[in-house]
C-alpha cells in the first residue's frame, strides 16, 4: 500500500470563492486525501427535512477535479439544534444526573432510538447520493466515538436498553431474563441487593457509596455494546452502496468502549494524534519530562496508539488528524520545534499508516477552535507545518510502499480488563492503560518493535508474549499460553478475577505450568515503593505470593516479587521502569531477541525492509556507533 497524506477541510467555514484555489493548492503540496463533512449536518439539513446537498456535491467535484480524494463523513457527532426540539430525551445524562446540553459537539445519547432513526436517515440518503461517486474514496463514521466522556449516559433511555441487555445476557431456559442468574452473578445477597425482577434495575450511578461492582462492570459492557451497534447501524447503510472503505477516528487514550468491537465493522481504523496535547493532558510522567518533550511530545505516546489502531484495522490504519501546530484545548500549548511535523508523519508511516491527514487546512477565525493552528493561517497564509507536511509529500513519493512484518514482541491490551481496573483500583492512580503503557514504554526502550493484539488474537509466532493486569482471563487465553514454547510474561493482577467480577478461586493467576497463589493483596502511596533485589522497585499495586516454582525476582525484604516456571514468568507487582527494563533485558537474552538500549528519546522501529530510527530529543545522541541528530528521522532500507 502506497504512503499517502491528507488535510481535514471544512468548506462550510469558507467563502465560496475560496474552494477552487484550497483544491489547487492542496493538490500542489502533494496531499491526496481530503476529509469533509463530519460536522455538516445543518448545512445538509437545515430544518427537519429541508434537505440542500448541492453545496456538498460542489465542493467533492471541485476536489475531485483537482486530483483530490474524499473521505466523507457522516454528520451524526452533531445533530443540529433542531434535533433537540425534535428529540428533547435525546440528549446524554451524565453520572452526576446532570443532560449534555447543546452548544457544542457529542449531545447525543447512543441508545436513543429516536436519534438512532434519524442517523439511518441521514446516512442513508448520503449514501444513496455518494456511494458511487467517483471522488469519494472513502467514508468515516461519526467523530471520536468517547470523547468528552460521552459513551456512559445514565439517560431514560440508556436505562430501558440496558434491562433489556441483561435479560438477554441472563437469559433463562425460556430465553427471558432470569433474574435469579443475575443475582447470583452479581453477588446481590450482599447488602441486600437482591432483585424481584429485571424492571427494578437501575443505573449505577448517584448510590449512596459504591456501586455494585459486578453492575458496574455490565454497565460498560452493555455501553460499549451500544457503541459498536451504533457504528454497526451506519457501516451496514454504507455498505450496501458504496465499496468505499469505511474507517472511524478513534481518539488516544480512550478506552471507555470496546475498539477491537468497532473495529470488525471497519476496513480502516484511523486515529487523531496529538502529540503536544496529549502530552500535557493524558500522559502520565514526572514534569520534568513533559518539561523536555514539552515540544515533540512523548516518544512512546504515538506509537502505543500506532500499534494498537493497526490491530484494530487488521493490518489497515490512518491516521485521520495529525497536530500541525499548537492546539486549544490542553492545560498548556506549545508550538512543536521544527523538524517534528515530519518526525511525527514518517513514524506513523513506519508503524504501517496508509495515510497522514493533518488537522486542519486553514485555522478557523471562529468558534470553540480558533486558537488551533492549521496548515494555513486564518489570514489563508502558509503556517509552518505546509513546508514540513509539503517535504513528507516529495519524500513518500520515492519511498517503497508500506509492508509490515510481524514483530517479535506481543503486548495483549483489553479493555474489559480496563473497565474492571477502573471500576476497582483499590488505590488512587491505578489505571490499567498505564500499566500497560509502563510495559510498552520499557520495551520500546530496549529497541524493540511490538505489535499490540487484543485477547482474542494470534500471538504464536510471536517469540516473547507480554499480558500485564488482565483480571480476567478465559480458559481458552490461558491454554494458549501453556502451548507456546517462547516466553510469556503475565501479571499483576492477571487472572485474579472470575467473569462477573468476584475473586477467583483458588488465588492468583490459574495459569497451567506455574504454581503461584496471591495470598495477599496491597496498594502503595506513591512514596513508599518496595525496592527489589538487583535493582528497581514494586510501584503502586503489590502482591504477596506464595509458590514452589522459580523465584524470579525477590524484594529487598526477602518477600517474593516474581516466580518463573517453564515459559510462564509471573509478575506480583507493578514493576517500574528499571526493574521492567531489567526483566525484558533478561527474558529477552534467553529468547534470543535483539536488544539495543536507547538513549532517552531514540526509538527506533523495524518493518520488512527499513529501519527506522526517531530521535525526539533536542540534542544528537549515539548508539551502536551511529549519531542521530536532534528532532529527526533516519530511515535505513534493509
């Protein structure tokens, strides 16, 4: 697959006059794809019925006639404020009880039905007039599925199908709710929780403490369900009139819906990346490394997301927003140093992107995101990211097409595990994404290209398996395991939970191969980390184990941290950076794995024929006797 670029355009925002000239110079900076639409619907439909699509048709032939590609998105992120009169349930209910007004963007509840039937309409009528189209290479559903916290809605609505969810996920004999089931799944004798019948069931929010975990726990799962049919409703409507492909633009770090789920649906997983952004308001790190990659943004951040939306697309992934510039919208917003527009773009391409869609063509001199820089200024001048995204664009052109190869490392992500994380931390900060996250950032950090693959997927040919924190683990993932000859290491927490979230029984993982029991479970203040013996320490989240097995790292108390049996090596705790950069120097060399130790901010990537080498810092570093200049991207063909 040829290495492509793209712009998001937003013809509504400008003058017609200036479409002709936009194409041309899109077209002249070497961009193929450009995104329209997404947030059009009261220009498509003005008034309930009040159709005008003659503007839209306009502008994708002008983009077309310029050599342009569509990507056209359905509007459904932002139902006009004539919805709303139409509609007035159908706005989302937060946890605190409290509607998501209109006046921005996502107000929708996902299990409205009444919107439901309104987003089959518009999609099909777009479809029916675009499906064909020539210019339209593609199409994109809906915007950022989650952001802002909008998947969990606690409306009327979201109540109604959510009983009628769990009479069928505790459906008796008859094929009805058994309610009987549910009680004991949830362990509703406890405090009296114990219900008549499934009408009685609310929603888990405003209780006078914690919620039930166990309903909690249904309740995402019931959300991301309503997720994934929603995005089913359009993907169906388009497939029956175009064979375009149709991706979503999933969003970083947002793990509150099932992505693998969506991504079935999809013949493209496309993300939005923001490195600078998601820096200052999503990753977790000391200030004084956001103080030095205050600029480039995180050098582990991208490509986590890289390698997991790769998955999601099986094999096929954009990114659909790239940052240009400063955005507006976290805590604070730099300008990234120059050379990182390009960094950014090539690393994508390395992780396997078909495509690099930069946000957006020109700034908006209006509304919520006009301080969010664009390839052009408001003034329709060249902002500095045209020059950067214009030399990607002669760069791709003589460059091989995108060919993947499968890694030697796997990192399972799950995001039930995730759900069940959040749902019970058992200490302040313990998210699941950041442990996964430590273990991805401790790889990358030895030089090493990791596929992220959910818990469903093949991991065989993979020589070393990582699955940190997976509550609950199928009987199926774990006889797989037992069957691989190569490592795999598993923990903490993993296997600690039954499906309905009680503990499992007996203690610990469960794995074949390992005797290990977790006889006890502690969390630790963030300034009281148990060191370990050869260096590093157990962060956060610890467990006492007992085991006859390997000891395979002990603390600095004698208490065991880790026990190795066979290819299963168990992790009783929430090892930080050094004692897991130590643990997969260790595993690694047993496995014959290739391991180079980077410098802070060089990352490299591997792919069937070129190496890549990205240096995110701002002064020129060495490894195995080669010089990597500051903010740069160094590609070697193998």
């Amino acid at each position: 697959m040829k290495r492509t670029l793209g712009v998001c355009y937003y013809p509504e925002h400008w003058p017609k006059n200036l479409w002709k000239e936009d194409a041309k110079r899109m077209a002249e900076a070497g961009l193929s794809w450009v995104r329209i639409g997404e947030f059009a619907w009261s220009k498509m439909e003005p008034s309930p019925g009040e159709l005008k699509f003659e503007w839209l048709d306009e502008i994708i032939d002008i983009l077309g006639t310029a050599g342009l590609s569509v990507v056209l998105g359905t509007p459904t992120a932002t139902p006009p404020r004539w919805m709303l009169e139409k509609h007035p349930d159908m706005l989302a209910i937060d946890k605190e009880g409290r509607p998501r007004k209109f006046g921005s963007r996502r107000h929708y509840c996902f299990s409205h039905e009444g919107y439901r039937d309104e987003c089959v309409r518009i999609v099909t009528l777009m479809a029916e007039r675009y499906g064909k189209n020539p210019h339209v290479g593609a199409w994109q559903t809906d915007n950022e599925y989650s952001c802002h916290d909008t998947t969990h809605s606690y409306s009327d609505s979201a109540r109604s199908a959510f009983k009628n969810w769990l009479r069928v996920r505790y459906a008796g004999s008859g094929n009805d709710g058994d309610i009987s089931a549910l009680n004991e799944a949830w362990g509703n004798v406890f405090w009296s929780m114990e219900y008549e019948n499934f009408d009685q069931i609310d929603l888990p929010n405003l209780t006078v403490t914690q919620p039930n975990p166990s309903h909690v726990l249904d309740f995402r799962r019931f959300s991301s369900d309503q997720v994934v049919s929603f995005n089913r409703l359009q993907t169906d409507i388009i497939k029956s009139y175009s064979d375009a492909p149709i991706a979503h633009n999933f969003m970083g770090k947002t793990t509150e819906f099932d992505h693998f789920k969506v991504g079935d649906d999809l013949d493209i997983a496309s993300w939005d990346s923001y490195p600078l952004g998601f820096l200052e308001d999503r990753v977790v790190a000391p200030d004084e490394f956001k103080q030095a990659f205050a600029r480039q943004g995180d050098p582990d951040f991208q490509a986590f997301h890289h390698d997991l939306y790769r998955t999601v697309g099986k094999g096929r992934w954009w990114v659909m927003e790239q940052q240009p510039g400063p955005v507006n919208w976290a805590p604070y917003n730099p300008s990234p140093l120059p050379g990182m527009i390009r960094l950014w773009s090539w690393e994508a391409f390395a992780h396997g992107a078909e495509a690099v869609c930069y946000f957006r063509w020109r700034q908006a001199p209006f509304a919520q995101e006009q301080m969010h820089a664009g390839l052009l200024r408001p003034d329709n001048a060249d902002a500095p990211a045209i020059i950067e995204a214009t030399r990607v664009a002669q760069e791709i052109a003589d460059a091989s097409d995108v060919e993947q190869c499968i890694s030697e490392v796997a990192l399972l992500f799950d995001y039930q595990s995730d759900w069940m994380w959040r749902t019970l931390p058992q200490g302040r900060g313990l998210e699941y994404f950041d442990l996964i996250y430590d273990n991805y950032r401790a790889l990358r950090g030895l030089g090493l290209s990791v596929d992220i693959l959910s818990t469903e997927d093949d991991f065989s040919k993979h020589k070393l398996v990582v699955a940190p924190g997976l509550l609950y683990m199928s009987d199926d993932l774990k006889e797989r395991f037992s069957k691989r000859d190569g490592p795999t290491v598993v923990g903490p927490r993993s296997g600690s939970s039954t499906e309905n979230f009680g503990i499992n029984r007996p203690l610990g993982p469960n794995l074949p191969k390992i005797n290990v029991t977790t006889t006890r479970v502690e969390t630790l203040r963030p300034d009281m980390p148990i060191l370990l013996e050869g260096g590093g320490s157990v962060k956060g989240w610890s467990e006492a184990l007992e085991s006859s097995d390997h000891p395979f790292r002990i603390m600095a108390n004698g208490d065991l941290a880790a026990v190795s049996a066979g290819n299963i090596t168990y992790l009783g705790g929430w090892f930080d950076q050094e004692a897991l950069t130590k643990v997969f120097n260790e595993i690694c060399l047993k496995a014959e794995i290739k391991v180079i130790e980077m410098p802070e901010g060089l990352r490299r990537r591997e792919t069937s024929n070129e190496m890549f080498w990205f240096n995110y810092g701002t002064t020129s570093v060495e490894v195995a006797g080669r010089t990597f200049p500051p903010q740069s991207v160094t590609r070697d063909v193998i």
